[in-house]
C-alpha cells in the first residue's frame, strides 16, 4: 500500500528538472538507466512521452554543462530559487560525513562551497539534505542508495546508509511523498524509468496514484518473487538441480536465493528484454533486499532452506515427474500410430507402450474426455450440419438440400428470359 498521498500539481508541467547525484557508487546505476527502453531515457528527455512534461537532466555525467555552470542550478535548487518543480535521484549510499569532522576531509563531493572564508567540496550528502526538502520528489535509485547496499555491510567504515536512514521516517517531499526506493545492483534501468513516468502521469493528473509498499518500492514491481517468475521454476518443481554453473537446472543447490527474494529480473531482463540473472546462467544473491548482501553470504553456498524445500520438491517431483512422462509418451504419437502399432521415424526406434501403460492409458483417456466427445469417435451417419441444419423439420417443411437437382415443385420453366440456358439446362436432367 502506498504510505504516501501524493497531491496532483495544480497545473499541467510542460518540463521538469531531475538532479542527479552520486554517492558511494559505482555508476552501475546510470549505465543501466542509459540502458531502459520502456520507456527511454532519450523519450523522457526530449518529451517525447505523450502527456508527460519534459525533463532537464542534471547529471555528473551526461550533462554538457561544467564547472559553475553546472553547479548554479543546483545551488538555486538548494536554495528554493529554481522556480520550477524538481525531483533528485540519489545514487549510491550516504557516507556520513559527520566522521570526517575531526580530519576535515570529505566521502564523496559534487563541486565546491564556501567554508569558513575556503571554498571547500561539496558533499553530496551535505547537497541532498539541502534540497530535499523543496523536492518534488526524492528517489533513491540501486540498492546503496535504497538500504545501504555494499557499502553499508558489515565493516563499513564510513557509516555508509540508504535515503530512507538518512532523511528520517518523517521525511516528505513538497508533493507529499516518502522516499521512492528501486532497488537493485545495478536496478533494471526500466524499473527507473517506468516508475518516474508513473509518478509524473499522476502529477499529471492523467494516471492513477501509483502503488507502493511498505518500503516505498513499486509494488507492481517488487512484489512477486524471483522464484515465481522464474525460466527454472519448473525444474525446481520436478526436483532436478544443478550440480555446477553451467547446468541448466534450478541453481538453488549452488546458492540461489531466488525462493524468498523480491525482484522481477526474469520477467523484465536486464536490457531491452534480455538476459536477467537466472535466464544467463546465476543464482540469486538478494542484490534488490535491505538485508544485502550481508544477509545472503556467503554467496554461491546452499541456502539453508533448501534442506526442507529443495528435499521436499525432490520427493514429490519424483512421482510427479515421471507421471507427466507417461503422458508425454502419448502427446509424442500421433492416432495414426496409434493405429498402425508403430511409429515411421527413420532417426531411431520409438519404444511402443507396454500393456501397462496402455490400460493406464486407456482409463487416463476415459478421464480426459469425460463429459465430451474424443475427437474421432463422432458416428459418422450422423448429419455434417451443425445448426438448423437440412435434415428433420426443415426436409419436411419442404426445404431442399443443396446437392438436389430434381426440378423444385411449382417450378416455371424460364424460355426467354436472362436465365434461359440455366433453366434448359436444368429441364433436361
Ligand atoms: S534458480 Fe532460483 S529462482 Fe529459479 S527456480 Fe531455482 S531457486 Fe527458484
Ligand atoms: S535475481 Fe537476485 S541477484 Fe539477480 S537482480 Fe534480482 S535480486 Fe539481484
């Protein structure tokens, strides 16, 4: 459920400002937004997204702009003087620079200030602080910015935390929203841009509220988990796991996590609908949860759930597997077969069923069409019309067939007129 109300802006927008800033990242963040294609980042950017106002993109990277020229904007947006309506996108975790006070140092800095007389880096920590609170909305994108990530695991030594720690459970943008949270390592690139165009649709007034969960993810997106999505799924069902990377089974006896973790991936691919962990051959390692990846390592070992899961599916699937080759013996042979006691494969010898399964055959057929009629078994003298049909009330209503060529009752021959060569014709049968 959403745990925000957001208010719709009052005017439609014909552009919005995005301010993009880095923590302790990567990068991999951007290069998977570069990445999306449903929508694009080029559509958003050039308004080419029906409805939806444009956006101006202030990113470290991908900006032209440098220097001052780049920073005055995010100044003016600190300051409340921007004018316009603005959302931040926060990548990467949240150093706490509070423990550079002593050293005087800084964690990660987007261009400079003044302190104390010095014109000094600038937090981006100290910048998101700033401007949050005159945001439109804030959205923390990739798992540092959302939980921590791996910056925050165990050992951090720069007290590294996600958006939400670092703004508080109060925190509300000047919309009305918490913290919008895509997680991931790096997240789905669309995960991003669908979401931001959702959020704009509403303020939009042309979509509905978007869903969110209790942890501010898209709830359309992060509900399901890996497992229930996954090209594997039916392996793990029958009880058939991988033994080493590079088998094509269920990867969950080699580490994956993919049963209690929250992620859509094998839905959506990586890029443009392809790859995605499990569709390229990788166990889960929970990147999207807040408790990764301290909570998931060691990696590539056996989740300790498995013992009950993975040993349970390999008792059942045993049965059940070998159930569903018995009728797959017989979807792999056609009536004709059937019939003549053989298969005419000239690539190898098919085994005919043993009476065994025949009888079983027999009595899993009768199950089958219970209540309907196996096709083949329809007597043939019955009537090929379906419908009113020629046979019954109608013959006797005087209704003709339409192979009849008799001459109809009442018939009077037409000798002159446009039909006369049909009806000379007809006469003479
Ligand atoms: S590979 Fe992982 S997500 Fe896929 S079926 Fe196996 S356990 Fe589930
Ligand atoms: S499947 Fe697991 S490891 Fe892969 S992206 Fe999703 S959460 Fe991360």
């Amino acid at each position: 459920m959403a745990t925000s109300q957001p208010a719709v802006v009052a005017d439609a927008l014909d552009e919005i400002h995005v301010f993009w800033l880095a923590g302790m990242s990567c990068d991999g963040c951007s290069v998977s937004t570069v990445g999306a294609t449903a929508p694009s980042v080029e559509g958003l950017l050039t308004g080419n997204m029906p409805g939806l106002p444009k956006i101006v993109l202030h990113h470290p990277v991908l900006s032209v702009e440098a220097g001052d020229e780049f920073m005055e904007p995010f100044h003016q947006a600190m300051n409340g003087t921007l004018g316009k309506q603005f959302v931040v996108v926060y990548e990467g975790s949240i150093a706490d620079e509070r423990k550079n006070d002593e050293n005087g140092g800084y964690w990660v800095a987007l261009g400079r200030h003044e302190v104390d007389g010095d014109m000094q880096p600038f937090p981006t920590a100290d910048i998101l602080q700033l401007m949050a609170p005159h945001a439109a909305a804030v959205i923390a994108i990739g798992t540092c910015a959302t939980w921590g990530g791996i910056p925050a695991a165990a050992g951090n030594v720069t007290g590294s935390m996600g958006l939400m720690d670092f703004l508080g459970a109060d925190y509300r943008s000047t919309l009305g929203l918490s913290v919008v949270n895509i997680p991931g390592c790096a997240p789905q690139g669309d995960n991003f841009t669908e979401t931001v165009a959702a959020v704009l649709m509403f303020l939009q007034g042309i979509g509905p509220l978007p869903e969110f969960d209790s942890l501010g993810r898209p709830a359309w997106l992060f509900t399901d988990t890996v497992h229930q999505t996954c090209t594997r799924g039916g392996f793990y069902e029958e009880g058939i796991f991988a033994k080493e990377f590079g088998d094509k089974q269920c990867l969950v006896e080699i580490g994956c996590w993919g049963p209690v973790v929250q992620c859509n991936i094998n839905k959506r691919g990586a890029i443009n609908h392809v790859g995605g962990c499990m569709n390229v051959g990788a166990p889960c390692i929970g990147c999207t949860m807040p408790g990764f990846p301290d909570n998931f390592s060691p990696f590539y070992t056996k989740p300790p759930g498995t013992v009950v899961s993975s040993t349970t599916s390999k008792t059942t699937g045993y049965f059940i597997r070998n159930l569903r080759r018995f009728s797959m013996m017989y979807g792999n042979r056609s009536n004709q077969w059937n019939k003549q006691g053989h298969v005419t494969s000239g690539w190898g010898h098919v085994a005919e069923p043993s009476a065994l399964q025949k009888v079983a055959h027999y009595f899993y057929s009768a199950m089958q069409f219970r209540g309907s009629v196996r096709p083949g078994s329809r007597p043939e003298s019955k009537p090929a019309f379906i419908g009113t049909g020629w046979g019954g009330a109608n013959e006797q209503a005087g209704a003709r067939r339409p192979n009849d060529k008799s001459t109809p009752p009442g018939f009077q021959p037409d000798s002159t007129g446009p039909h006369a060569d049909a009806t000379k014709e007809l006469t003479q049968q």
